[in-house]
C-alpha cells in the first residue's frame, strides 16, 4: 500500500474538506458502480478508500503522522523509534494485536468512507468502500475469513468433460469446470461462491484438484496411458484387438511380429489441451499367453 497522501493527490498538510473532495473525486471515477473508469479502476478505489479510512479520521491521520499506523492502518513496532539502519529499520513489519487478534486502534465512531459513497451513490451502496477494497488487495482481514476451502475428487471422466463437482463445508454441493491443462493438486477459485455477510461481496471458494486413480488410465500431461493384452497368436500373425478409449471401444490394428511392449499412439484421444485440441491415447500392448493349447507351445519350445 502507497502512502495514503500521495494515493489521494494531497499534501501532508491538507485540510479535512481537502482530503474529503479528493476522494470524492477518485470515487467518482473509479467506483465499481461508476461508468467513467477503465483498466484498473477496481484497484484505484480500493487503496482511495483505504487512504480515505485513514487520512479522513483526525485520529488515525495524527497516527499515521506519528508513524504509529502504515499505510494500511497496522500498527507498528514502536520500541527503538531512535535507531537508525540503512535501509529502515531492523523491526520494520513488527506487529502487536490485542487478545482478540484486533488493532487496538479502533475507528471510535468514524464511518469512513461508507458515508461518502452513501451521498454519491445512494445507501444501497453504504458497504461498498469494504467490500471494493478487499477485492482490489487492500487490507482485506474480514472479507478473506469468507472464503472457503474444500478438496473435489476429480476423475479421469471429469478431466476429459472439463467438470467435475465438489461438496462446499456446510454440504452444499456445486458443478464446476476445470481448465483444460489442469494438475493434481492445483486450486481453483470459485468467485462469489464464499461465505456471505451483509454488505460485502461473497468470499470466494478455493477448491484444491485431486486426481482419483482410474483402474484403465494413467494421466500423463494431455497424453493418456493404457495397458492392453495382446494374445500371443496376434502378436506374430498381426490382427485386431480391442482396445477402450473414452469415446467408447475401437479395434487396433496391430502388425505380424509385435513385440511385448509395444507402443501404439491414437491420436487425440487423450484429453483437452491449454493450447487448444486433445492429446493422444498411448496404448502399451502387453502379450498374453493362450489359456488353451500349452502342450502344443511346449512342444516348440521345450518345456520349463
């Protein structure tokens, strides 16, 4: 967060209504709910409001002044304000809280910058200035406790389809789509899909990818791996065998005098790809000894 000063265009000397007609001007242009604003206007308002919350209270502006607050509104270290160290100092970031985890500067009856927007916008926007400023990175402690986190089993299937569904804490259930690309592990966001509190926006529901193993495939970057039995007699006269894809069975063709281990590649009948189309379907063949006629290879190649 930049100094609250130079994030509302106003000197260290300003007067109140100074300080007050140079948020107003920022929010009147970069509000959420406001037409003129363009590329980054969320992120604007967010640290306008946030400066607006410090510099607009007589109390925490003298604070600030005193270096007592940052430019969030945080506490600082206050016990060796005299050493000096090249670069700030050595206890630059230290923080205090109260018992509950609170800053023991409370606002004592400033409404910040609810009212301006109040006035601006009518009272149906009397929480925005909170919320807005959580969403665009500011000092967001309450509207990040709305977000939520649950794990969602995700299959080969759901991978190819691109959705899979996850139970939410509170047994809420929700479909949602997965990337093309995505990895074990990897947590998607859920916009708005969060706790809610009266005026603020929805926290968010992170939702952390794990695969589920699949008793045909292995995953493999886009790419799908499968094991196939290949009957002896196929692999040295050649013929068909069948073989599954996630699109349903097909019958590979395979050559007189395969060799066990053999690698078949079926093009895109892998799964969706960050840069567009399907990876393919690498299909291991494995050779399987007859179940029938043992006496007649045995004959040819000797017994054990």
């Amino acid at each position: 967060m930049r100094d609250p000063y130079t994030v509302l265009g106003v000197a260290r000397t300003a007067s109140e209504k100074e300080i007050k007609t140079a948020f107003r001007s920022i929010a009147k242009i970069h509000h959420p709910d406001s037409s003129k604003g363009g590329s980054g206007s969320k992120e604007k308002f967010a640290e306008a409001s946030l400066a607006y919350e410090i510099l607009g209270d007589k109390e925490k502006r003298a604070q600030f002044d005193r270096g007592e607050i940052d430019a969030e509104g945080k506490p600082k270290f206050q016990g060796f304000q005299g050493t000096q160290h090249p670069g700030g100092s050595p206890f630059d970031g230290f923080e205090f809280r109260t018992s509950r985890g609170g800053s023991p500067y409370g606002q004592r009856g400033f409404s910040g910058a609810e009212d301006i927007l109040s006035e601006m916008f009518g009272g149906a926007f009397g929480g925005s200035a909170k919320a807005s400023r959580a969403g665009g990175g500011g000092s967001s402690d309450n509207l990040a406790a709305l977000d939520i986190r649950a794990n969602a089993d995700v299959s080969i299937e759901d991978l190819a389809r691109g959705k899979a569904n996850v139970q939410l804490p509170g047994g809420r259930q929700l479909s949602f789509a997965i990337p093309a690309g995505a990895k074990d592990g990897q947590t998607i966001k859920l916009s708005g899909q969060g706790k809610k509190q009266p005026g603020a926006n929805a926290g968010d529901a992170l939702v952390t990818l794990k695969f589920v193993r699949h008793p045909l495939y292995s995953a493999d970057g886009g790419d799908l791996r499968l094991n196939a039995d290949l009957p002896l007699e196929t692999a040295v006269s050649g013929g068909k065998i069948p073989v599954e894809t996630l699109d349903g069975k097909i019958a590979l063709s395979v050559p007189a005098w395969t060799d066990s281990g053999k690698v078949f590649r079926l093009k895109g009948k892998g799964l969706p790809l960050k840069s567009g189309g399907h990876g393919d379907l690498l299909v291991t063949v494995l050779i399987r000894l007859p179940d029938k006629g043992r006496e007649a290879l045995e004959t040819i190649y000797g017994k054990p």
